[in-house]
C-alpha cells in the first residue's frame, strides 16, 4: 500500500488499543448512574500501555462525563 513500516506498526498499535477498549468491563452501579472499571482489568492495562496513558487517569475518565 506505499504505508511506511513505522506508519504500519503505530497503526495497528491503535487498532490493538481500541480492540481492548472493546472488551472492557463495566460495571454499573446504583440503576446505571455510576459505572466503574477494574483495576485489575488485563485490557485496561493493555489499552493504557499500548497507548502510553496513565492508567489510573484512564481508568477515572471511562466513567466520568467531565
């Protein structure tokens, strides 16, 4: 496709990173009015490190609008 090898490898980066937001769980609480992530979750990690974002800020903004 002419896409350079460097291009290649952070493109599907991203798609990895976004396939793991996929399979994320959340979990609701209280009707659906607060949500939660494990922090323990194995795709989190994987998102966050495939990406190079602070898990823990990752992890608070999923379930917070602001």
């Amino acid at each position: 496709v002419g896409v350079k090898e460097s291009h290649q490898m952070t493109i599907f980066r991203i798609i990895a990173a976004i396939l793991h937001l996929g399979n994320l769980k959340i979990q609701g609480e209280r009707d659906g009015e607060v949500s939660s992530v494990s922090s323990e979750d194995e795709h989190l990690s994987n998102f966050c490190s495939l990406l190079g974002v602070e898990h823990s800020q990752m992890q608070h903004w999923l379930c917070h609008r602001k």
